[in-house]
C-alpha cells in the first residue's frame, strides 16, 4: 500500500493547505474473506487463543501460510468463508480473534505511518456492518434493487451489464455492500462535498459503478456541488518491468524498502562527512538521512501521473542529479547556507530585515527575473492541482524552480556584492516556497546536508 498511503497523505495536505476540512479515512480491508481465512488459520494454529494470546509479529508470513492452507485444502476454504458469515453476524469467538488481528495490524501500520509521518483516522469496511441492511432496504424501497437467481441482491447501474452486488445469496456482504453503505455515510453523516478514492488503477470500474449507483438513487447532486474523484495508480515494477518482488518472489515489506533508503542515503552522507564536505555533525546522520531517504521514495513516486506504473530503483531515486527529491533537498540547503553565510560572514540577517520591513527585492539581472517569476507561478500551481488533485503539478514546480535557483545562484554573486541584500531575500524566499511544497508532498526538508 506504499503508493495509496504517500499519494493519500500529499492530497489531504493540498486539500488541507486550500483551506478544505478534511477526513483522512483509512479504509482498511478488516472484514472480507481473508479475514475469515485468518480467523480459521489462528484456530487452528493457536488452539488455546483465549487464554494464550498469539504473539503474531510476522504478519506477512502468518498472511502466506493462511493463504496456502485456503487454497490447497477446500474444506479450510468453505470453514473459511462460513467464518465471514459468523464475523459479520455478530458471532462471539470470530469477533474475539478478529479483534486479536486487528489489533496486531494496527501496531504495525503505526509504526510506518509514524516514520512516514503519515496521519490517517482508520475507519474500515467493519465500521460500516451495521449500515448495509437499512442501505440495501432503501434501494428495496425505491425499486432500484433486483432479487437474482439464488437470492442475491443487486443494482445495476447504466453502462454496466454486470450489476454490483449489495448482498451475496449466502447473506454475505462484500465489497459493493460496503462502498455503498460507505459513501452514503460520507455524504449524509460527514456531510461531505467532495469524496475523493485513491486505490489502485484495476477498481476504476467498481468505484464508477458505486458513483453511478449514488447517483441513481438521489445520494448525489452534481448540481449542488458534490464531487466524486477516483485516483487510481498503477503498479510499482522492479527492473524487470513486473510487479516488484523480492528475489525470492515474495512481496516487498514496505518497511524493509525504506529501511534500504535511509542506509544508502546515511552511507552516502557518512561519504560526505569523511571528504570534508558534509556541514553536520555526526550526531545528525541518521536523522538527516532519514528524511532524506524518506524523501526520496515518496518524491520517486509522486512526481509522476499517479495512473501511470514505474520502475522501482534506488540509484534513480537516491540520485542527486536530475528530477529527485535528493537534488531538491541539496538545491534548498545551498540556499539557506547562503543566507547563513550572509549573516555570519557579512552580518547581513534576512529575518531582522523583514521585520524592520526593509525586505527590497530588485530583480535587475535576466536570472533573477527568471527565478522571480518562478516564484510567482506557486499559486497557478495549486490551482492546476486542485483541477485533477495529482502531485506531480507540485513536484514538477519544485523541480523547475529549483533549475531557475540554481541558474540564479550560478549567475548572480551574492555574498559581497552590492545587491547583497535583496539577493539574499531572494534565495529566502525560494526557500520558503521551497519548504512549502516539500511540506504539501509530505517530505521533511532539511536546513544543512
């Protein structure tokens, strides 16, 4: 979930940044078939559960293991999907183990949410349980709802041959029963506006039938406003150009991948220090590679159209050429040190002239009035993205704002010229904006490297 969770978080902070209230929901998958699976797995596996809770850390492994005894034994399977029946109806013991799951999931989503700083309010498919009957009665009411062969219970909504299903003939709920139930909260309890759908490319489909379905049915007023958008991204590749596995085949802990990040990044950093040009201390390696590193695998990610796939590489996103977010960050650390540099070798102090109100921008040299301009293309830039709701229009900013400072800071001397002064705000004020964005993509600056 690397691309649903770095593409999330820099939405909520546009949308937060435009002045809009905004519900980070995380909807988590606590309630389908791989939850009656797991439960089944457990029972077996931990017999004396009630008394002796599972210590459950490798999720990843106990996940595999449930899904192969699924797949190659049908009677597990069968057990298995009785058990979301009994789960979704209440039934003690399932209720007891699912809790027990949860509870251990949450601990490890937290850990990466927190090293991210990743905020979410979790609000999953359980959460809506309760309110998929009186959904399902009210489309009963209306006629919108057709009783198929084997009792199950749809609605099909316009370009779709196949309908979406709001109860399965065995009374169990699904996906469609969910989202339905979901949106209709969102809307007549959280009274929202715009609802906005970020999940991978391959549930374009479902979530235009779910719009569609609200639509038919009066939930939804395009006249009076409300907005519904899907972003849906593609799939993160290794080199080969298939979905990204380890060696082994397995799929990559989001955990282990930024681990990886942040020991280059500090490898790189401790190369630096060793050549005399690093300008922090040992004590901050670590910190200032994790940002870094960090930095770089949800800049590598969001500076491109969320609906298109990529290629997975460390050398391309770690590199401090080019369009990364390593460069960026090289690109505004120069520039603070420059203004440093301004205060501490020519006692010039940006701050103390802003707030005696002396803060003079000339913008005379052809650099300088490129760079100036740049500036002034933030605001375009936020309405542009607010248009699709896509990162990359901030990412492509950035980038090309850093070029133009660069351009400026190679072109302009600066410390101990006779525009001194007004430089210095301008390599400030590119600063600024520069942290503005990194802020609105949800990656830490950092003031020296």
């Amino acid at each position: 979930h690397l691309r649903s969770t770095i593409i999330g978080e820099a939405v909520c902070r546009i949308l937060e940044y435009t002045g809009s209230k905004v519900h980070r929901v995380n909807h988590v998958g606590d309630w389908g078939t791989q939850f009656g699976m797991l439960i089944q797995y457990l029972k077996e596996e931990y017999p004396d559960f009630h008394g002796n809770v599972p210590n459950i850390t490798d999720l990843t492994s106990f996940y595999k293991n449930a899904k192969s005894r699924f797949d190659e034994r049908p009677e597990f399977k069968k057990v298995s999907q009785l058990n979301v029946v009994k789960l979704q109806a209440g039934d003690e013991e399932c209720r007891e183990i699912w809790q027990v799951l949860c509870d251990v999931s949450r601990k490890e989503f937290e850990k990466v949410y927190n090293r991210l700083d990743i905020t979410v309010e979790e609000c999953g498919e359980s959460f809506y349980n309760d309110k998929i009957a009186p959904v399902i009665d009210e489309f009963i009411e209306r006629n919108m709802c057709s009783v198929e062969d084997g009792g199950a219970k749809c609605v099909f909504v316009p370009k779709f041959k196949v309908p979406l299903m709001l109860q399965k003939s065995d009374g169990g709920y699904g996906y469609d029963s969910t989202d339905m139930a979901a949106i209709k909260y969102r809307l007549d309890v959280l009274k929202a506006s715009q609802i906005v759908y970020i999940t991978d490319f391959t549930q374009a489909d479902h979530f235009e039938m779910v719009f569609a379905a609200a639509r038919k049915i009066g939930w939804v007023d395009d006249e009076s406003g409300h907005r519904l958008d899907h972003i849906g991204f593609g799939t993160v590749q290794g080199e080969d150009g298939k979905r990204f596995k380890t060696r082994s085949g397995d799929t990559v802990r989001l955990v282990d991948l930024l681990d990886e990040a942040v020991s280059r990044m500090e490898a790189s950093l401790n190369e630096r220090a060793a050549e005399g040009k690093a300008n922090i201390t040992p004590d901050e390696v670590h910190a200032t590679a994790s940002a870094m590193g960090y930095g770089a695998v949800k800049y590598f990610d969001l500076r491109r159209n969320p609906t298109s796939s990529y290629k997975f590489s460390y050398d391309a996103m770690l590199d401090t050429k080019g369009n990364t977010a390593i460069y960026l960050l090289y690109a505004h650390a120069r520039l603070e040190s420059i203004v440093s540099k301004g205060k501490a070798d020519h006692d010039v102090d940006v701050d103390v002239l802003i707030k005696d109100g002396k803060a003079k921008i000339v913008l005379a040299h052809k650099s300088e009035r490129n760079l100036g301009l740049h500036l002034q293309f933030f605001a375009d830039c936020i309405e542009e993205t607010l248009k699709d709701l896509f990162p990359y229009h901030i990412c492509d900013f950035l980038y090309a704002l850093s070029i133009a400072a660069s351009e400026f800071a190679t072109q302009c001397k600066v410390l101990g010229s006779p525009e001194m002064e007004s430089r210095l705000l301008l390599c400030r004020a590119t600063a600024i904006t520069m942290r503005r964005c990194f802020d609105l993509l949800g990656i830490r600056h950092v003031m020296r490297i």
